[in-house]
C-alpha cells in the first residue's frame, strides 16, 4: 500500500539525507492512482507520544518542496508538544494539489486509509487547505483524527485557546520586562485580526490596554476597531509605532532584516508561526536591542493543547487551565536564557530536547 516515490533532489540532498537532517522517525510517501492521492506523512519523533500535526493540501511547485514541508512542520510540532508539557510527539501531512479543484471524497478516504494503517503513530487534524467537512471523511477511515466540530464531538475551533495562550505568554513577557504582567494602558499593537488576533484583541481590551490592529481585510479592520475600541493603522505603519508590545498574528517572518531596526518596542509576543525570518541573526539581535521576545511555538501552543485535550474527552475547562500554564513557561526560558546567555527561541528549544531526552531515558527500562 505505502509506495516509496522517486522525488527530485533539491541542492543536491538525497532523500535519506533530508531525513536525517531533520532526524526523523518515518516519512510515508502515499499513492493511490485512482484518486489521484499523493501524499507525504512526516512522523519525526514519538518519544513523548503520538505523532500529532494537521494535514495541510498545497499545490506544491515540487515533490521536493512538499517533502521540505513537511519534514519541516512536523519537527516543529514535536518541540511545540514537549515544551508544552504534553505527551505528544510530532508529526504533519501534507496532500499534493489544488485544494479547490483536486479535492473529493473519495482522495480524502483513501488518505484516511494510509493514516489508518500507522495503527495512531500519526494522528491527523486540520490545517491549511483543509476544512471541517474533509475531516469528516477522514474520520469516516481512521478514528486517528483530533480536532473535530464540536457537533461531533470534537474540541471545534482552538482559536480562542490559541488567543488564550498567547495572551498568556505576553502576559509573562510584560513581567520580565517592566515587573508587572498588568497590560493595563500598554500600548500593543496586533498584526493580523483575524481567528486568533481577534480573539486576543478581546482579552487585551478586556484589560484597557491602547491596542493598535491591522489587517488585509477591511472590513474585518473596522468590525474589530468598532467592537473593541481599537485604533486602525496600515499594514506597513505597524512597524514604526512608538508602541510597548507588537504582536505578529498574521504570517511569519515578520522579524527581519527590513523591519527589526524600525521597531520600537520592548515585547513581542504574537501567535504567528516562524516569527523570525532567520531564527540565528534575528534571536540575538533582539536581545541586543534589548527586546523581550517570546518563543511563537510556545506561546501559540493552545491550538495544540486544545487538541490533545480532545483525545482524552474534551473538557474546554481543562483545555484552558493547561493553556494558562505558557505563562509559567515562558517565564522558565527567560529565566534559562539568561542563565546560559542565549537567545530565547534557542533556548525554548534546548529545554523542549531536554525533556525528550530525559523523558526518553525514563521509558527505556519496563
Ligand atoms: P487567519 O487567516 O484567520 O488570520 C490571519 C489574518 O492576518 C487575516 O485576517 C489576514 O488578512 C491577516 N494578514 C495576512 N497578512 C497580513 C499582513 N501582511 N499584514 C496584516 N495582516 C495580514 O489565521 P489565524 O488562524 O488567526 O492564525 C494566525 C497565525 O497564527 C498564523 O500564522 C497561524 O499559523 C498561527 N497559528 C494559529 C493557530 C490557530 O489556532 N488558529 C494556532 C497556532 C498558530
């Protein structure tokens, strides 16, 4: 059923050599004529637990970008799961094609069947290209599925556990850099209100801080500014704001070579994924500006949290109380950074492979 596929070698790296660089476990090449199904399944470590990360569909230009991909999404998601505490390992698929035109019933089933035959060392959930509907028919081959409606049963959208989280992250950034983790009257700024940077929008109203948003969408932009009382600037004003904490919650990259000089503030804590476009330069060159910068893949681990909560029965309320711990968290890698003089992602890093290895050592013996 599984069927290993030529793919094109990309700066000169064969395949084994792409997979031992990012060290992983198993990566499963899925095929299916008949639905026209290729799919990659990147399982890259399971010390911790089941290999959990969403499915994402792309019309990849190359078999070797989708293989990148997901070698690349499914390492991160094991560091997200072990520096959030959870028993989790890390895993991502990805489907190749068109998600608006390539996608049917029966290409999702079949995929369902190769996620079914890894007997849950993968569990699957959504992600980019994916909707609800699709998971459905996921479910309807393999119960290794999370992230389900609530109608079915599922935890339903984890963009308010993810707002949740990341306010708490900002939270405990705030306490590292003026003392106090009130943001009452903190000028913040949030890039991108949409699922999560609305709902964080919210919790900072909540706590009267002067929140500044901006957005593609104007009509998303002026609904959040009239709800909750927020100042509109454009997309490229957000860098130049005399503002406390700027929050990326839009896409990645955000924090690089063209904007880190620009900005003005002493935090930055956001949801966005691979906030810093080169994690070596950018890490330590915030803290030579002397910015508080707290890790993304933490601080937006409540989706992830969420999820894993539904594999033991949901329970929104244990959901949050696990969330609100990336509080405590991020304040242990600002405390570990400092103590060996490294950058903050690097050490958010560190102490997610710390506790797989030591975690490790404790399920070697029976
Ligand atoms: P979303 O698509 O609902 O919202 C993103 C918003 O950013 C959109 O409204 C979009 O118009 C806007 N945007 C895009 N480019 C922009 C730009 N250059 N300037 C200003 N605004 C811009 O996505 P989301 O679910 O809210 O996720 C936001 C980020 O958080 C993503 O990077 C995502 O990967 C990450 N994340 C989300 C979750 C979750 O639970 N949804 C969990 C972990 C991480």
């Amino acid at each position: 059923m599984v069927e290993i596929k030529e793919v094109e070698l990309k700066k000169d790296k064969s395949i084994f050599g792409q997979i031992s660089e990012y060290n992983h476990e198993k990566v499963v090449f899925c095929h299916d004529q008949e639905t026209g199904l290729k799919a990659i399944i990147g399982i890259h470590n399971t010390v911790l637990g089941p290999a959990l990360g969403g499915t994402r569909m792309w019309s990849y230009a190359s078999d070797a970008e989708a293989l990148e991909d997901v070698l690349r999404l499914s390492r991160g998601m094991t560091y997200k799961a072990a520096i959030s505490g959870l028993n989790l390992g890390g895993g991502k698929a990805v489907i190749i094609g068109d998600a608006k035109k390539d996608k049917n019933e029966a290409l999702l089933r079949r995929f369902g069947r190769f996620v079914k035959n890894l007997n849950g060392a993968y569990i699957t959930a959504e992600d980019v290209g994916m909707t609800t509907k699709d998971m459905e028919y996921i479910r309807m081959e393999t119960e290794h599925v999370s992230g389900l409606p609530e109608s079915m049963g599922g935890s339903g959208d984890p963009s308010p556990v993810t707002a949740y989280g990341t306010y708490m992250g900002m939270k405990a950034a705030a306490k590292k850099a003026y003392g106090s983790d009130s943001l009452e009257g903190k000028k913040i700024s949030v890039q991108g209100v949409g699922h999560v940077g609305g709902y964080l929008v919210e919790l900072l109203a909540k706590e009267n801080a002067e929140i500044f948003i901006t957005d593609i969408y104007e009509d998303r932009l002026r609904e959040i500014s009239t709800k909750y009382g927020a100042k509109t600037v454009t997309m490229d004003e957000i860098y130049d704001l005399d503002v406390d904490i700027y929050s990326p919650c839009a896409l990645g990259g955000t924090i690089n070579n063209d904007t880190i000089n620009r900005l003005k503030c002493q935090v930055i804590a956001g949801c966005a994924n691979n906030q810093l476009r080169d994690e070596t330069v950018h890490g330590p060159a915030l803290i030579e500006r002397g910015i508080v910068y707290a890790p993304d893949f933490l601080i937006n681990a409540g989706g992830l949290i969420n999820v894993y909560s539904e594999l033991q029965g949901y329970n929104r309320e244990s959901a949050y109380a696990q969330t609100e711990r990336i509080y405590g968290y991020t304040l242990d890698i600002f405390e570990l950074a400092e103590k060996e003089g490294i950058y903050t992602q690097l050490a958010a890093t560190k102490m997610a492979e710390q506790r797989i290895q030591s975690i490790g050592k404790v399920k070697s013996t029976f």
